[in-house]
C-alpha cells in the first residue's frame, strides 16, 4: 500500500495515513490535485484527502476533484486535530510578530490568535509546510500553528500545546483508490445527485432513504458551474448498496434525479478498541 | 443609507453596494468582521456581504458571522462577476511572473490561469485590494485578478477582460442592518436549526416545508464545534414568517428541533427590468 497525501511530513494528512496502516509507503504531494494524479499515474495505490473537519467544516474542494477524476472512495478515516504553535529553538512568545498556517489550522486556532496582539496572521497552503519554511528560513520572529510532529522533524521548539479553540478538533479524511476495493465491509456510501430545479425537490430526494430508514450521515451541496443556483447534492448513507432496501432507494432516486452516481462504498471508520487497562 | 463592505474601491461588495443604492454612502472594511462591527457601533446603517457564488460556493465564513452577530438579514443582491487580469501600464503577458488575488477570484479563472505556464498564482485576502498593491508596489512582473472599476480606480491597465472559466458567474449578497426593516416586502425568509442526531431527522424538518407547499431554494450545513460530526442548516425558504402556512411550518419545525432561529425576512432580489429598446 503506497498512500499519497497533501503536505510535506509532519501534515494531519500524513498523520492519518500512518493511522491508517502504519506500514504503509507514504508519497508526499503538493496539492489535492497532485495526490489525485499520483494514483491516476499509479505512482501511488491510495490517495488521503481531507473532508471535513468539526470546527473549519466541509474541504468542498475535495468534493469536486472526487467527481471530476472519478476515483473510487474505499475506506475513510477520522484524526484528533491537535494543533500546536512551533518556533525556532530560541524563540519567545514575545518575539513572535508573524504566525504562519494553512487557512483552516489558523481558522481552528482564532481564539487563541486573538488573543496575540499586535502579530500579523499569515495563511500558507500547508500547516507542515509553514514549520519547514520557519525553520528553513531560519525566522526567529516568526511561528507556526502545525503538529507535533511537524515540530519533531524539522527540529523545532514546540511553545505553546493544543492551541486549538475546541477540545473536540477531529478531521475526517476519505481514501480513493484505483480499484473499487474497500477496505474492509462497506456499510457506508457516498453518492452525488443533481435535482431539477423544482419545489420539494430535495425533500422527495431524502424521502427515498427515510421511507426506508436508510440514515443520511451527511449531506452538501456544491453550486453548478454554468447553471446559477442549482446545486449537485453529496451524501453519505449508512448503507451498502448491495442490501436490497439501498439499491431500490438508489433506483428510486435515478427515476427522478437528473443524474445520479455513486463514488464509493466502504466501511464507516470505527474507533479501534482501546486495549484493556490490566 | 451607509454601507459597510468588505474590501477596499472597486471591490464586487462595493459594486452590489452601488447597484442596491447609487445613492448609498459606502464604507470600506478591512474583514467581514469589521462589516458586522461597523453595524454594530451604528458607524454603517446596512452591512453587506456575499454569501455564495455559482462557480466558488458558499462562503461559510458568513453563515458562520451571521449567527454569531444576530444582526437580521433586510435584503439580498446577486451581483453578475466579471473578472479582468489587470497590470500596470506597460506590462506584458509574457512578463507576468505572479497573479495576485482572493481564492474565490482565483479559483474562478483556474483554467485561465493554468494556462499561464510558469507563473505563481498567489492568494491574498482581496481582489480590488490585490490591484491596488501591484499599484501601490509598482510591480512590473506581477498582475490581479479584479474587477474593471478597481483598474480604473487605481489607474492600472486591463490586460485581458473576462478571464473567469464560466460565462455565467454570479454572487448572491446578504444585506444586514441594525433595525429589522426589509428592504421591501418580505417573500424569502432564512433560518438556522440545529437537529437531534438521531436517523430521518433531516428529511423531518424538510417535510414540515414540502407538506406546506413551501420551496426551500437553499440547504447548507456548517459544523457545531464541541459537537463533532453533527451540524446546523441553513435553509432559504420561499416564503414570508407571516405566512399563516410558513409560521405554522416553523411552529412544526420547533417542535423538534432542538433550536431554531430566523435570521432575516427579506424580498428576493429581482432583476430590474431593462428599459424597452425605443
């Protein structure tokens, strides 16, 4: 298993792959684009994206490659966030004039940034990347919100821990593949649908699933490009689509959505059991 | 009528501001934040701000400030975006080393900018604030992406017009204000619910609204922070609170939502009706 993700080592992304199998061969990527290319190019088997998080909220960017390269979800994962503010080895809280992160690390942090004054917030395209650049650049004036790890591999001080607004910061990822192997028994589908533009739309839409106590975990809409204010719709469904109730909702819903495609079914992420206190 | 908008002159905010009133006094922010604030410290009568656009979405951002502040929601504006690669007089494409704007500005002329082999696409926190600096810097190898009114403003040149991927690129604007005046007779009413996390529970709001004939033009979620994986709706609905069908409707939605708050009545913006070609 060779996983490609966003970020330089150190990135959340990283982090949950590693989660995800601890002896998998990991391919650092630039963008989302990147990682989507690394297994189109089959330089990778897997690809982990970033979907939500529980305070920035949905990467809808995600959503959109998901349909426009049209590989398969296989599995998901979810990572506690725990973000914290990183110097070079010398540096003070009071030196600190600049703190550098990804938009949603420094969005997850806002509280606490406020409460700096007089320092300027600076959003880079990458919570990890922002430590190498601290660190490479040698910045002693400067900080960055990242994780632990981060810290670790550059060489770098961690000042301040869990920074973070919310105790409760987790990050749920999605894993695409080449091939439409879950990664273990699906009980969970992720679909995408385009409704025309009429009243009660949406409701005949999610009646096909509660008329058949199908659970709808999630649901997004995304705008049409070329098509002002109509939407296409993503949800999650606690379903397989091979039980029998699920492939008739998903029929009865092809009858009257313009279109209708499923991007994956894979297992919901569960928790692994703590090992017993003994 | 003073408007606060985000963004320095020849901003899109500054633009819908205009074409709501000619009249308006308007008064430039730094964030959306200050928008809110100046309404808040009565500096500005009316607050404006975008809420989604047909190619980027919604700006989440928004939701999330609407709720915080409580101030009501009296009018909305959609608002036709053209985007312009604007540089300083003399420039050429071929020297272009960097573009400058908002990620929403960027992400709207993608495929333009993909185009643009070697060049670094930087995102900053304006589109009219983007032209103003490559002024301001006298930056020869650099170009924005703005609007036409901010070239002009700044006295730069339009180098190429037009350059968004999509034809029909549009913002939908919310306008706030201190007294809950609507800018006319009220026939859209938004809201924000939160819903127990138990199965069905959102096909259960949207049915107090479809049973009632009552057309939801817009459904978007965004995370409750220190509640993971559960989230608040905002929902667009056709029709004015005083409705007896819509008041019944939110009654019924009460009785089960675990909170419920209006955030505005409001006239839904109508194009003004082009003068007849004499």
């Amino acid at each position: 298993m060779r996983i490609a993700y966003q970020g330089v080592t150190g990135a959340y992304s990283e982090a949950a792959a590693l989660r995800l199998n601890a002896s998998a061969d990991l391919m650092s990527c630039l963008s989302f684009e990147d990682v989507f290319a690394a297994v189109g190019k089959r330089k990778a088997t897997h690809g982990i994206l970033p979907i939500e998080n529980t305070i920035g909220g949905t990467i809808h960017r995600n959503y959109d490659l998901l349909l426009e390269h049209e590989f398969p979800i296989v599995g998901e994962i979810k990572l506690a966030v725990v973000h914290h503010l990183i110097v070079n080895r010398g540096t003070t809280l009071e030196q600190i004039k600049r703190v550098y992160s990804h938009p949603q690390g420094l969005a997850q942090c806002e509280r606490f940034l406020r409460r700096l004054k007089g320092v300027e917030i600076v959003a880079t395209y990458d919570t990890a990347g922002s430590a190498k650049m601290i660190k490479e650049e040698q910045l002693m004036d400067s900080a960055a919100i990242a994780s632990e790890r981060a810290a670790h591999n550059f060489g770098l001080q961690v000042l301040q821990s869990g920074v973070q607004d919310h105790a409760h910061n987790m990050t749920r990822f999605l894993i695409v593949a080449q091939e439409e192997t879950p990664l273990g028994p699906p009980d969970k589908t992720t679909i995408v649908f385009r409704l025309s533009n009429e009243a009660g739309a949406l409701f005949k839409a999610l009646s096909v699933f509660a008329l058949r106590d199908i659970d709808l975990t999630k649901l997004e809409s995304r705008p049409i490009p070329d098509r002002p204010f109509e939407y296409l719709f993503y949800a999650d469904l606690s379903a397989n689509p091979e039980e029998f109730r699920c492939a008739r909702a998903l029929m009865h819903l092809a009858e009257f959505a313009p279109s209708l495609k499923t991007l994956g079914s894979y297992p919901a992420w569960k928790e692994p059991e703590l090992p017993a206190a003994s």
